[in-house]
C-alpha cells in the first residue's frame, strides 16, 4: 500500500498529528503542500491512500489549502481521508474540503476533527502549558481511533460540530478569510530584527523577501502567522495587538521542521 500524508501547518499542529499519524499506521511519507504539485506514481501495488491535515481558519479551510485541492491530481487515489485540528469550533471545514474534492472527481472517504491549542496570536496568548496538556492528551486518546479507521480504510461519514451555532454561522464568518491577502500591511517590525530570515524560510506561499536584513511583505498573505509566532527574535508584530503576548510552537515540532525552504 503506498500511503502519503499532505499537510499544512503553520505553528506545528497539524504537522505533529501528521506525524503521530503515520506512526501509528506503521509509516507514510509525509509532505507539506506546497512541495507537493502533483502525485507521485510509482509501481507499487495495493491501495493507494492519501491524508490531508490542517487547521482550521475561520471555521473553513485555509487559503493555502483550497488553492492545493484546485491544483493537485488525487486521482491516482483510492482512498482519501483528512484530519481538521481546531482551537474552538471547526466549522464546516470538513464538508468544505469534500466540496473542493467533489469537484475534482473524488471525496473523503473519511474525515476527523481533532482540538488541538488554539493559537491566534492576534487575539489572545498561547494557553497555559497546563491547558496545552489537557488538549493534548485529549488527542492523543483519540489518534489510535483514527488510525485504525484508516489502517482498515472505513468509509466514515465526516465529524460535525457538535455546536449549531458554529454550523449555522461557519459561511459567514469565513468571509472574513477572503481578505487575508492584504492584512501583511499590519504586520510592522521592531528594531530587534536580525535579518536572520526566518520568516522568509516559515512563510508558505512566498509572501516575505528579506530586503537590507528586514523581511517586506508582498501582499499575498494566507494569514498563517507563521512569521509572528515563530520568528527568534518575536521581532514581527501584527499592530500593537502581538508585542505582549505569549508566542506558541507545537512542543513535538521543532522550529527546521516548519522551515519549508
């Protein structure tokens, strides 16, 4: 069985379930969508299976992610699962990406909703080692169900929100993602910028050029935040609203596992 797991990730999230994942299904190879461009065929025989997991942005799927499912070809698949991590409510995230796939001649075969610590910077502080714990560990129980469906490929309806309102309102707050592109304009830099070029190299989708040893933004922001919360310095700020707050990476994730460059 050939088995590939795409993921996005800006914070390491998803990148580490995706990792666990592949653990607990004895091994997939593992890549970030924005090196993958088109599926990889070889002569393996048996089942091809592939794993989409990402986070969920404003109750839908991120920019990043809706512009791979238009481009890549999963049509080699056979089996297609995806594992949507949410800080608080995960929207319709899941029936966002069977619609995207639907269009290209597939579906999910299955999909799963995982909370995982919610981490916009821009509103709030990471949570308190304490409570990334819990949530923690409350994934973790939930992994080796996941990995059995999988490793057993079960057609499974995709996990709801339990929370009405959150399924009632998802279209009209991930409207508001739509603009994301040119939010960079808030970013602004503080004088402890080295220049080391972090930024550039966490950036998915080629949005930051370090010019004179200061990152410049150009306008195609997918609003990851990759470049706040992960920058050695904590040098980048969105506004006033970043500068006290407390930054977050996934603690089984290290900062040149989410260099994509």
């Amino acid at each position: 069985m050939v088995h590939h797991i795409y993921y996005y990730s800006a914070t390491g999230n998803s990148l580490s379930l995706a990792k666990k994942i592949s653990e607990k299904i004895g091994g997939a190879k593992i890549m970030h969508i924005a090196h993958a461009t088109k599926s990889e065929i070889d002569e393996t025989k048996g089942k091809r299976v592939a794993g989409i997991v990402f986070p969920v942005y404003y109750c839908g799927l991120p920019l990043g992610l809706v512009k791979f499912t238009e481009t890549f070809d999963f049509s080699s698949y056979d089996y297609i699962y995806a594992v949507a991590n949410f800080g608080l409510l995960p929207g319709l995230a899941l029936e966002q990406l069977n619609e995207c796939l639907l269009k290209r001649g597939k579906n999910l075969n299955a999909g799963f909703l995982i909370q995982m610590p919610d981490n916009y910077i821009i509103s709030y502080s990471a949570y308190p080692k304490l409570l990334q714990s819990y949530i923690f560990n409350k994934a973790n129980r939930k992994l080796p169900h996941i990995a059995d469906a999988i490793m057993e490929q079960k057609n499974l309806p995709l996990e709801k929100s339990f929370v009405r309102f959150d399924r009632i309102n998802s279209a009209k707050l991930y409207k508001k993602s739509l603009d994301f592109n040119q939010n960079d304009v808030n970013f602004t830099i503080d004088d402890t910028c080295i220049g080391c070029g972090v930024c550039k190299k966490v950036c998915h989708f080629e949005n930051i050029d370090i010019v004179n040893n200061k990152p410049e933004f150009k306008h195609h922001c997918e609003h990851c935040l990759a470049c706040i919360q992960l920058c050695p310095q904590k040098a980048i700020q969105y506004g006033n609203k970043t500068r006290k707050r407390k930054h977050y990476i996934n603690p089984d994730v290290s900062l040149k596992e989410l260099m994509i460059k």
